[in-house]
C-alpha cells in the first residue's frame, strides 16, 4: 500500500536564516561609505549573515532528506561536527 509521509517542520524555519542575510547585506550596503571603520563592521557583519544563510540552509536540507532516518541523520550530524573539530581544532 502506498503512503503518502511528509517531513516534520525544520526546526529552524528557513525564512530566518535568509531574512538576516538580507538585512545584513542591505545594512553592509547603505553604510559602507559612511567610514572606513563601518565599512570594515558591516563587511563582517554581511559575511556573518551569509554564514548564517549557509548553515540555516544546510539544517533544513539535512532534515528534509533524512526525515525517515534518524539513525542516518544523526550520523550525518556526527560527521559534520568531526570535520569542524579537524578543522577548528576544538569541540564544536
């Protein structure tokens, strides 16, 4: 028989990550010719808000194609905090 089963809602709506790129964006691009210092904060503060774009994107992917694999799930989220302790040097 077949069934139709749909993913839990992402714990992290999607929207959010995405509204803060593009607020940190607009931000960086009104104030970048106010000084050199706010120039230099809000270039940050914009790769901050892609970063955050990034990784928001990658938390609904990752619980959307394993929502019927918890245990393949949870091994993807182990993988990934291993690379980031290679990378980083430290426990994420």
């Amino acid at each position: 028989m077949f069934s139709l089963s749909f993913p839990p809602p992402t714990p992290v709506p999607l929207h959010l990550p995405l509204q803060y790129c593009m607020l940190s964006s607009s931000l960086f691009h009104l104030f970048s010719c106010h000084s050199a210092s706010a120039h230099f904060r809000f270039r940050a503060l914009d790769h901050v808000g892609i970063v955050t774009a990034l990784f928001g994107t990658l938390i609904a992917f990752i619980v959307e194609i394993f929502h019927c694999h918890p245990v393949r799930r949870r091994d993807d989220w182990e993988k990934k905090r291993k690379k980031k302790t290679l990378i980083f040097g430290k426990n994420v």
